[in-house]
C-alpha cells in the first residue's frame, strides 16, 4: 500500500496553498491512492484533471470502474508507472523507475494523458534508445517481410525477367534464402583466400620462375569469378546506383579493375616505360583491396567496423593525446640530445618517429638517445604513452560488445516478430475460414479434454489469447 504524497503536495508551483477539502480516491490495479483535487486541476487536460473537474457520475466514463458507495475510481493500469506519473502533479517532473520498460512507460503516461515533456531529462535518453530499437527492429521486420514477399513474386507472379532477378538477387546476396546460396557464399570466400595467397605468394623471388604460370592462372580464374559475380549482382540489384556507391561494392570494382589494366597496358606494350611501371606496380598494390571483401562474408568484420565508427569519439581523443605527447616529447628529446657529439636527434621533424616508437612501446632502437636527461625524457613519454593507450580501451571495447549483443538482440526480436504475424495471420485465416475448421477445431479440443484431462484444455487455452484481441477469454 502505497503512502499518500503529503509532503509537498500542499504547495502549488505558484506558491499558494492547496485545498485539503476535496479529495479523490482512486484505486490503481488494486493499490488506492487519496489524491486531492486541487493538486490535480494544476494539469487540466490530463485524465486526472478532468476526473477532479467533473462530478462523479460524468467522471465515470474517465475509468474502468466506479463505487458510489466508497467514491473509488478504479481503473486497471499499473501502480508502479503511476505511482511515478502522479509526481506530474506534485512535483513538475516524472522519473521512471530504475528497471522500468521505457516503451510500457510510455504507454502508461499517454493513458493518463500527461505529456512527455514533463519526464526528466535522465529519463529520456532512455526512452530515446528504446525507441531507436524498437525503430531498428521494425527496419528489420520490415526488409523481412519484404524479401518473404519478393521470394513469393519471384515464385509465382511476374514477369520471367523480374523471378530471374529475384532469384538471382537471392543467391548472390541472400547466403540463409538456400542451399545454392550458401555454396555460393562459400566459393566467393575461398575464392577471396586463394587469391589473396597467390598475391602473397608471386613477391617471394624464388617462386617467379617455377610457379610463375601457375600463380598468373589462379589469379586470371580468380578474377573470372570475382568478374562475373558483381556483374550478376549488378544485373539483379533492385536498386542499381545505391548498389554502385555503397562501400563494399566500391571495394570490389578496386579489386577487380587493376586486374584488366594491367591486361591492357600489357597487350599495347606499355610496360618497356619507365612511368607505365610505376603505374603497374601501383595497380598491383590495389589488388591488397580484394582482402576487405572477406568483409561481406563475416558478421565479425562487419561489427567490428560499426563499432569502430561509434568509438569515433574515443578513437579521436586518443590520437589527440598521442599527438600532443608525440610533440612535446619530441621536441624535449631534441633539446636536450642535440649538444650530445654523437647525436642522433637531429631535428624535431625527424625526432616524431623517435617519439611515435617510444609511446607506442614499440621501440625498434635505430633511434634512442645517450644522454642521462634524454634517458629520463624517453621513461616518461613511454609511460604517458602506456596510459594514453589504456585509457580508451575499455570504451572501444564495451562499445564493440554492446553493438554486437543489440545485433543479435534485434535479429531475434525481428524474427520473433515475424513468427507471430505469421501466427497471427493463421489464425485470422482459420477464423475466416468458415464454420467447418472451427467445427473440427472444437472436436479435437473435446477429444484431447475427454482423453488427456482437463489440464491439457487449460494449457490450450492459454495459448488463444496471444493470437486474439486481449479482451476474448477461452470461454468466449
């Protein structure tokens, strides 16, 4: 039982006393509250400033019940939400309870009428996240329900050219749609790996005379599939210049396009010149761009990228210590090492790689100073370049698990939500069906009572609901 809010009820926000002469007692889901009516006029247009401006027999229509014998208004919500709500009236402000479902909340506050501006602000970054899964979540249902749909047209309805499109578009993107597409997943991964170990493989000079051929004709069949499998994308994209600019395909265009380049320079004998070689070896280095497509094939990648992005701020302060220290230590380093004779600092410029080694705790000594005060100066930069370091890592780390659980949590809740439309669907389908399926329906429900006992009928039942509106019962 809840204690009645006196303590600062008597003071209106203008600073005059309240009347303790009309009280309103309502009963909240079983738990009353004695309210006084001036407190809740200060709010008129809420539901509990209508119900303290109107007699009781008009404020009757306000709740889900009344008692004229005790003058209770009762009404089925929950106490907890508005235990929290009523502070509107007394305090300014409503605070949700630590543990409290920001979405049932919500709900709560817009039955009672009162508006969201009166939540706290330590409040609303909690119902602003909320609303963003929830808004995540529907994008999900939403491209769900419309690739079950798109493989339905592609099935059935159409014309051949838009079911080629989506089945093509299914098995090229859609690794989960079929057994083709994951095999196809699979071949565009290995594929990825054999080619990038061929790279690898055709810089080590002893391999160039005896698998030269050999490597020259994996890297023409790797390409062959890399071509022909984003021009097979290509041609089913719904939309084809969002598929152009996206990231990813961007990615894939880098790895390909250095391959006929050098086909080209090659067949018109570019390569005896001295700036078409240059041009080569650095289309070669492009080819080290077809690693970032193990990127489509790993949900990994993918999360760690995203999460990376939300580090920016972490990730930004970081290099911003670092760059101050790199200058500071650097120029410190200088000052003191250049009267040494055998110096090794010999300007600020050249003693940043010095200090980026040194704070980094990398240290490849082809650079270190010799004397005692230029010895000090090295101990604390590496020091400040451990703690620099350290300091950002909890962040970037808890926003990578945060990201990815609310993945997974997303994902599931999207498909429990497409479980139960479907559900729900079924059912409206049974029900519109006709008397015959409702007449079997009530046959096996009676037969499982008669042969599995009454319990097995309770369990049933309480599985109806779910699928029905929320105010039919079984007996119903």
């Amino acid at each position: 039982m809840w204690a009645p809010l006196r303590t600062r009820y008597a003071a209106d926000w203008s600073g005059s006393e309240a009347s303790e002469d009309a009280e309103l007692v309502v009963n909240v889901g079983g738990v009353k509250q004695t309210l006084h009516a001036d407190a809740l006029k200060r709010l008129p247009d809420t539901r509990l400033g209508e119900l303290a401006a109107r007699s009781p027999d008009e404020a009757a229509e306000l709740c889900d019940d009344y008692d004229p014998a005790s003058g209770e208004f009762f009404f089925d919500r929950d106490p907890d939400a508005f235990r929290c709500i009523v502070e509107a009236y007394y305090y300014g402000e409503v605070h949700m309870r630590r543990g409290t479902c920001p979405v049932c909340f919500m709900q709560e506050m817009d039955f009672w009428r009162v508006d969201a501006e009166f939540l706290d602000e330590c409040c609303q970054g909690c119902v602003s996240e909320a609303r963003d899964e929830l808004e995540e979540i529907d994008e999900k249902v939403r491209a769900m329900l419309a690739r079950t749909e798109g493989e339905e047209e592609g099935g059935g309805g159409g014309s051949v050219w838009s079911r080629c499109r989506a089945f093509l578009w299914r098995l090229m993107e859609k690794p989960e749609s079929s057994l083709g597409a994951r095999v196809v997943a699979w071949a565009s991964f290995l594929f990825v790996m054999l080619s990038s170990a061929a790279m690898c493989a055709g810089t080590v000079p002893e391999l160039h005379a005896c698998c030269d051929g050999a490597l020259e004709l994996v890297e023409t069949v790797c390409m062959a599939w890399f071509t022909a499998e984003y021009v097979l994308r290509l041609a089913a994209a719904p939309d084809r210049a969002r598929f152009v600019l996206s990231f990813m395909n961007v990615v894939d265009v880098l790895a390909i396009v250095p391959f006929y380049l050098l086909l080209a320079l090659a067949h018109v004998g570019a390569r005896e010149l001295a700036d078409a070689q240059q041009c080569v070896q650095a289309l070669r280095v492009l080819r080290v761009a077809r690693v970032l497509k193990l990127a489509r094939h790993s949900s990994g990648l993918r999360t760690l990228t995203h999460a990376l992005g939300s580090s920016a701020k972490e990730l930004g302060l970081l290099l911003t210590y670092m760059g101050v220290g790199i200058f500071l230590f650097a120029a410190l380093a200088y000052t003191v090492e250049r009267g040494h004779p055998e110096t090794m600092f010999t300007s600020v410029p050249q003693s940043f790689w010095w200090a980026v080694i040194t704070m980094t705790t990398v240290g490849y000594g082809d650079v270190y100073p010799k004397t005692t005060l230029g010895r000090c100066n090295a101990a604390v930069s590496f020091l400040c370049g451990v703690v620099a370091i350290a300091l950002p890592i909890h962040p970037i780390i808890n926003n990578f698990v945060t990201f990815y659980n609310k993945q997974r949590a997303l994902e599931s809740a999207a498909k429990h939500q497409i479980q139960l439309l479907a559900l729900r669907s079924r059912e409206e389908e049974r029900e519109g069906g006709g008397g015959d399926e409702e007449v079997v329906e009530e046959e096996e429900v009676s037969q499982g009572a008669r042969g599995r006992g009454p319990e097995h009928v309770s369990h049933s039942c309480t599985h109806i609901p779910l699928l029905q509106d929320p105010s039919q019962s079984c007996s119903a």
